[in-house]
C-alpha cells in the first residue's frame, strides 16, 4: 500500500518552487520583488483568446501613496444608556447609565463611500500591478495611478478579469495553504 503523502510535502524528485538560499540583502535591489503573468480570457471577432498580461507584486504602501483619501469613517451618534438595563450591563455601566458612541457602519450614505474607497483601491493594486506601460491614444505614456486606474476603465475591463489579475498579483507572493501548513 502507498504512503498516505502529507499535503504540501514535496517527495524527492518531485517538483516545486525553486528554493534560493539568499546569502546578503542589498539595499535597492529586488530581493523580494515578484513577476509573473495573468492570463486573462477575452473574445475578439467570436473568437476565444488569452492575454498573456506581464504582472509584478504591490505594497499596499504604494496603494497608500497613490490615493490621497482616507478610508471613510462610519458616521457615529451620542447613544444615552439607561442604568440597570441590559445593555447598560453590557457596556460595563453597572450602577450608573451613560452616554456611548454608537458607531452606524450600516449607514447608506457611509457603505457607499467605503464601496466607492474600496473599489478605487482595488483598481490602484491593478494599475500598480500590471507590469506593462500604458500608453492614451496619442502614444504619450501614462504614469500616474489615477490615470493608470482612469485608462484601465477605459479599456472595457470586467469582473472576471479584474479578479483574475488581482487574484495572480495577490499569488506572486501568497504562499499555497498547504505550503503553509508545512512552514
């Protein structure tokens, strides 16, 4: 009977990641940095293709630096708490009642901001992402994020392929489960 082989266990002469024994860290230099491809599926003339697009990994600190907005913050109000109540017991307000920030993350007006903050960041990551210059119709290169970002709306992208890229650049780095349970 064969062996029962653990997940994420790599037998001898078997294949997995390449292993590098770093030997010094250089400042400057691309240690760390990640590239690799997405193959993104896309229809031309009724035609099913792939596009093979060159990707590279993203800090969120680049997304950071490129947005100048802050994440929105949930409106809040002053809620009175009436001593000896259930929920006055649940504050730690045992003896007296009191008055508590009641933070409204169910808002309309503030789930909208946040969808709207968090889909411009999901664009950034691909902006920043996509190893490949971008270029407006009169071939002048595009280099700032929120043209990038402008440009790849442009450019018809969907769902499927804005999770498929997010999803290759989020891997370049991400170790598989199983790696992660054997680390």
């Amino acid at each position: 009977m064969a062996k029962k082989k653990e997940p994420g266990v790599i037998e001898p002469g078997e294949q997995g990641p390449q292993i590098i024994d770093l030997t010094e860290l250089v400042v400057g230099g691309e240690q760390f940095a990640a590239r690799g491809f997405s193959m993104v599926k896309t229809t031309r003339n009724g035609e099913e293709c792939l596009l093979r697009v060159p990707i590279k990994s993203v800090d969120s600190d680049d997304i950071d630096k490129a947005l100048p907005a802050s994440e929105p913050l949930p409106p809040r109000e002053q809620v009175t708490i009436n001593k000896g109540t259930p929920l006055a017991r649940g504050f730690g307000l045992f003896n007296t009642g009191g008055f508590v920030d009641h933070v409204k993350t169910e808002d309309p007006e503030y789930k909208k901001k946040l969808r709207e903050y968090n889909g411009e960041r999901g664009y950034a990551f691909i902006a920043l992402g996509v190893d490949l210059p971008m270029k407006d119709r009169d071939g002048k290169e595009i280099t700032s994020v929120a043209g990038r970002i402008a440009g790849l709306r442009a450019m018809g992208i969907d769902g499927h392929q804005f999770l498929t890229i997010s999803r290759d650049i989020h891997n370049l780095t991400q170790r598989a489960e199983a790696e992660e349970e054997n680390f």
